[in-house]
C-alpha cells in the first residue's frame, strides 16, 4: 500500500466524528466499540455483526448464508477461491449468493486491504446502512414497470419499481387540499440526477392534488442547506432530499423536521439519524459484485492465481455511495494477498475530475491491471483516459486493463455490450419515484417504516457469465431500465 493513501484515513474519521457532531447524536455501539476496541477484539465484533446481518437477510431462505461466511472467513487465497467456486453446488439463489459475497467480513490475508479497510472507517458505513428486506417482501419481476418520457430530460426512461409502495387513486389524504412538496437536489447537470428528478416528478405527477418545488443546488452543500431552510419557510407538506454527503445535509433536515415537516431521503444517507424515511438501494451488492468479479476474473485469466494492481476512482469523500461500495468491494478482495490497491482518488461526482485522476493513475503507475469506479462516470473518463493514453492492452502479456464500473447509464451498459468494461452492477436513479411514494403516504398520514429498500440486482457481463454461480446478465437484459440519453 501506497503511504499517500494514509491521510485520507484522517479525514474520513473527521466527516465522521463532524457528521455526528452536527447531528447531535451518540455513536452507536457498533461505533463505540470500534473506537475503544483492540484490533483483535473490533475484527471478532464485526465479524459477528456481519453475519448477524447476513442471518436476518436470508432468514426466509433456503440456505444457512451465515454458516457459510464463517467457514469462508478463516480462508485466504487458494483456499478462499476454491470455496467461492463451491457456491455454484450449492443450489444457492442468485440472491443468496449475493448475501454471502455481502456478509463476508474483512480478511487479514491481505495486510494492506485490511489496514486501509479499518483506517477509513468503512466499518462504521457499513454497519449504519440499512439491510432490512424489501418493504411488504416485494419482490422485483423483470419486464416490469412503466415507461416515460422524462420531464426534464425529455429521455425516454422504464422506471423498474413502479409496482413498489403502490398508492391507489388520482388523489392523496384530503382530496380538497392541495400538498406542496418541496425536492432538494443536485443536479440538473448530471445525467444520473436529472433522471432522478424525473422519476420524482413522474410519481407526484400522478396525483391531481400534489403540486411539487425542485430546487437545484448544484453540487454546493451550503446551497442545499439555504434552499430546504427556504422551503421550510414556505412551509411545504414534505420535503424529498437527495443527499450528496452525510454531514452538512443533518441541520438543515433536523431544522424541518423540528418544523414538523416530514423529511425523506433516497439514494444516500443523510447526517439526520431521525429523517421520516430513507430509501436505499443495493449499493452493499454493488461493492461485493465488483469485488466478485475482479477475482474471477484474474483467477479466470492465470490459472486460479488472483493478483493483480488496482487503481481506485471514487465519489466524494464522506459519502454513502463511496463508502459502502468501496468497503465491500475491498471486503471481497481481501482475502486474496497478491492483491494490490495502488492508490485511491476522490471526485466530486465529476466525470472530468475523474479523467484527471485517471491519467495522474497512468502517469504514476506503469502497471495497472484494473480501475474500480464507485461510479460510472469514473469507469468511462477512466476508459476515455486509458484510450488516450495508448495503454489499454498494456498489462502483463498484452492483456486488456479491467474495468469494473457501477450505476448504470446506458454509455456504461453500452460498454460493456462492446466488450470495452468488463462488468457493470446496477444502481438506478430511477428509484426516486418509490421515495415520492413513501414520502407521500407520511403527509397523508400513513405510518411507513424509516428504511424502505430496493431489490439487489444482479451484475451484467458481457456474455451473461456465471459469476461463482450467480447468473449475470447480458446487456441487453438490463438496457430497458437504463439511465441517461440514447447512445447515437
């Protein structure tokens, strides 16, 4: 491990210990003890935190997922592999086997993995996101869902969750009042944001008594902040966050809620610990697919021998997307010791911030078998930069550098098609309509649960490979509930 990466690990303890302080809130015993505890003993208590969750989401399977993680856990590199390749025998689900990949704690195999895991306090991320089951155990149908034509892109989107959090008729609670519902987000300028401002809008569009304020912030926390406080003001019904960050979202949303404004965030977390609702996705399933696949992929190429160097492209510092993804992606590939992360690089969800970090990467590193975005906007500018930099088959034996890339556009899904990424997991922007939904029934009076999440989906490849026995998707399986404008 690279020692520029260390003091990266000073601030994302500050966002942390700041997030908490701004909010009010205590650690939670999850938090205390990895503050307090000895390397041993924070290693035995995640361990079972992570197979505690791993039993509640698999508790109505069929498999005993968290039996399996801990005979997994003790293993490392051979022997690590050769119980990944025995899921396929099994008989486990798709899903189960993306619990499993989930669940697994961080090994010590690989000393570096291990110590940049602990020092970036991913831990302490991975144990606050939400792993509750689907609300009302639904459960995602390919093929379904509704097709639109974007109001503010004007792209034409499937949105795959429309038959999640259903409500019934054309109006909600008092059919002779008019709800105002105030949406605070970044930003228009984004494909990813923009579609899921659409998908907002399309779910309050479906009610003749709901009338909804987008305000944009444009990627400045401080404007989000003034914008909700005016929304406040106005007094709307509910306000619908997308929160860039955790830390600076929490006052501006507790001072709503001490309004008696109900408040709903979607997508990432927020630094309010008591919002109505949060709707989350899959980004845990995200993190362990990508961290599958890359040691399938390198076992695959070299005879069962997984080693290789691995350039980190990732989202804002401090946020939930970065944080998860990238903690269970490094759970997964620690157990394999040959495994090097070379150095990591933040953006602000910026596509040109990323391609500058990619060619610093290039210029640093002469030997780069693999870049890891926690987003898709670093796979391609990574792509983009690797192209121009006449290096794409520049690995050991001419091989193709591995592009691992998460959240799907259809650029990214495209790519992938074309051979050029080896592997995209899915995340969806065009789950906002569920967070619409759920925010809705809190201001008609409905009693929802705090943690509502979307189905993991599974990765897509190229040629729909079979990933240690879970079946990926082809492309053009996923490419109807892409994001993003039509690829020319």
């Amino acid at each position: 491990m690279k020692k520029i990466i260390k003091p990266l690990s000073t601030i994302i303890i500050f966002t942390i210990i700041f997030s908490l302080i701004l909010t009010g809130c205590t650690p939670s015993p999850v938090e205390e003890s990895a503050q307090t505890a000895s390397p041993a003993e924070s290693t035995q208590a995640q361990e079972t935190n992570e197979q505690a969750e791993v039993s509640e989401s698999s508790a109505s399977g069929s498999a005993d997922i968290a039996s399996m993680v801990q005979e997994c856990s003790s293993l490392s590199g051979t022997d690590a592999l050769a119980y990944f390749e025995s899921l396929a025998s099994k008989g486990l689900t798709d899903d189960e086997i993306m619990q499993f990949f989930i669940g697994l704690p961080v090994s010590q195999a690989n000393e570096d993995i291990y110590n940049l895991y602990q020092e970036e306090g991913f831990e302490s991320y991975g144990a606050s996101y939400p792993k509750p089951n689907p609300y009302n155990n639904f459960i995602w149908e390919k093929g379904s869902g509704t097709e639109i034509v974007g109001e503010f892109s004007k792209n034409s989107l499937k949105l795959p969750f429309t038959d999640y959090v259903p409500i019934e008729g054309t109006t909600i609670g008092d059919p002779n009042k008019t709800y105002t519902i105030g949406v605070a987000f970044h930003g228009f300028s984004h494909p990813w944001l923009i579609n899921w401002a659409d998908a907002a809008k399309y779910a309050a569009d479906q009610f003749t008594n709901v009338k909804t304020i987008f305000l944009d912030a444009e990627f400045d926390n401080n404007t989000m902040a003034t914008q909700i406080d005016t929304l406040i003001a106005q007094k709307v019904d509910g306000i619908l966050v997308w929160p860039m960050v955790e830390a600076p979202t929490g006052p501006p949303i507790e001072r709503a809620l001490v309004a008696g404004i109900p408040v709903v965030t979607s997508d990432r977390l927020s630094g309010a610990t008591d919002v109505s609702a949060r709707i989350t996705g899959n980004f845990p399933a995200n993190g362990a697919q990508t961290g599958m696949y890359l040691v399938w992929k390198l076992a695959q190429e070299n005879n069962g021998n997984v080693a290789g160097n691995v350039v980190m492209l990732r989202k804002p510092l401090g946020s939930t997307a970065d944080a998860v993804r990238t903690g269970h992606f490094l759970k997964v590939i620690s157990y394999f010791p040959d495994i090097e992360i070379l150095q990591s690089y933040h953006d602000t969800d910026s596509r040109e911030e990323a391609f500058v970090n990619a060619q610093t990467a290039l210029q640093a590193y002469p030997n780069i078998d693999a870049f890891f975005g926690t987003g898709d906007h670093e796979a391609l500018a990574a792509y983009e930069a690797v192209v121009a930099a006449n290096r794409l088959d520049s690995r050991e034996g001419g091989k193709k550098i591995i592009f691992l890339s998460i959240d799907d556009s259809k650029e990214a899904v495209t790519q992938v098609k074309d051979g050029n990424f080896e592997v995209n997991t899915p995340y969806t922007p065009l789950q906002s309509d569920i967070a619409m939904r759920v925010l809705l029934e809190i201001v008609s009076g409905e009693q929802m649960p705090q943690d509502v999440t979307t189905p993991n989906i599974p990765m897509v490849t190229t040629n729909g490979d079979i990933i240690f026995g879970l079946q990926s998707q082809k492309p053009d399986e996923w490419y109807e509930y892409t994001f993003g404008p039509p690829i020319s």
